[in-house]
C-alpha cells in the first residue's frame, strides 16, 4: 500500500510541477521583450494609406537591405518629393536616420526590447541643421496594428518645439 500511495504522490508531484513549468513558461512569452527590428524587417513590401485622399497617390514602401541589418523606408518613391528612412538595430536600441525632404538628416532612437505593438522613437541628433530650432522632424511612433495594418505619427519641430503631426494610416499593398 505504501509503495501505491509514494508512487501516486511522485506522479503527482511530478504533474504538478510540470504544469507549474508550462505556466511560469507561457508568463514568461507574455511579458518577454521581444526584438522591434523583426517587427520593421516584416514590413518588408508596399504600402498604402487606408483612406487616401482624393487624387492623391501616396505610398511607401520598405526593404530589408544590407543582409538583413537595416530596412529602408521610403515615403513617397520615384517623386520630386520622395523621402527616405533608414532603420537599423545599436546594441539594444533601434536607431533611425530620416533624410527628409527639407534637406536635414534627424537620428531618433528607441528600445529595441520592449513590450507592446508600438515603437516611440525619440530625437538624438540631426546632420544638417543649424541649431534644434531649425524645422525637423523630432520624434516618430509606429504602432503595429497588425501584419497587414501600421500607423506611423511624425511629430515636426520648429523654433524648439512641437509644430505638427504627420499620421499615416496605412495597409500592405496585396
């Protein structure tokens, strides 16, 4: 009877504490950081604004370049008016550098592990200015709505302070 009531207990036991590893495993994918680059690498495509406006014919589109190490956004490309962003993994950070149609280069900044579907890069830097009451754009937020769904808010500065978002809502080309 003993040998009967030591086994059910060990089988037990051993049921119990791997559930218990199952558990504490799946917390752990929840709340993990996870890296923001692969989120940018799988934009990789064209894409569209959600609602455009009439006769307008914007998009943009993003490239994994480089071996993987870097994607390139580009607003607006083959126009008079085309810009690009180039984004890529520091250590663990995400840097971009904004090479905007005004003719300055802001570098932003953001942590690469994070929590959430949203990256809010901040202002570092920028090539090409004067002072930082020139106009630039400071920061910029990508919220990832999901795999065929994005939202990008530009925050521009002027005269040291916030002057204007540019919001777009946008869906991957099929």
């Amino acid at each position: 009877m003993r040998t009967g009531a030591a086994q059910l207990f060990a089988f037990v036991f051993v049921v119990v504490l791997a559930l218990g590893a199952s558990a504490a495993q799946d917390e752990k994918e929840k709340v993990a950081p996870h890296s923001r680059f692969e989120m940018f690498k799988k934009l990789a495509g064209e894409w569209v604004p959600v609602d455009p406006k009439p006769g307008a014919s914007l998009h943009i589109t993003y490239k994994v370049v480089s071996n993987g190490s870097a994607v390139v956004e580009t607003i607006g490309p083959d126009t008079a008016m085309e810009m690009i962003t180039v984004i890529h993994r520091d250590g663990d950070d995400i840097e971009l550098t904004h090479y905007c149609g005004i003719g300055n280069q802001p570098h932003m900044k953001a942590p690469d592990n994070a929590a959430g579907n949203t990256v809010a890069f901040k202002f570092t830097r920028a090539s090409n200015m004067k002072s930082e009451k020139d106009m630039h754009m400071h920061n910029v937020t990508y919220t990832f709505v999901d795999k065929d769904n994005l939202k990008t808010e530009w925050t521009n500065y002027s005269d040291g302070k916030p002057a204007g978002n540019m919001v777009f809502i946008l869906k991957r080309k099929k």
